[in-house]
C-alpha cells in the first residue's frame, strides 16, 4: 500500500535532491555517531 501511495503521488519529496550536500550531511552525521560512541 505505502508503494502504490508514492506511485500514485500522493507522497512527494519536499526538497529537491542534491548528491553533494545530502553526502555531505550524511557524513556528518555518522562522524557525530561516532563521536558520542567513542565519549559513552
């Protein structure tokens, strides 16, 4: 059902899509994770 909702699209991206700054966040995100592992 979730699928045939995108398909349909009634769900839709809210931004659009940029590789760069998506990876960039992404990293930033996982060295934050592994941060507060290494403190804990």
């Amino acid at each position: 059902m979730e699928l045939g909702n995108w398909f349909l699209d009634r769900y839709r991206v809210s931004r659009v899509l940029n590789p760069e700054e998506d990876l960039e966040e992404l990293q930033a995100a996982l060295e934050s994770d592994e941060e507060e592992g290494l403190a804990g």
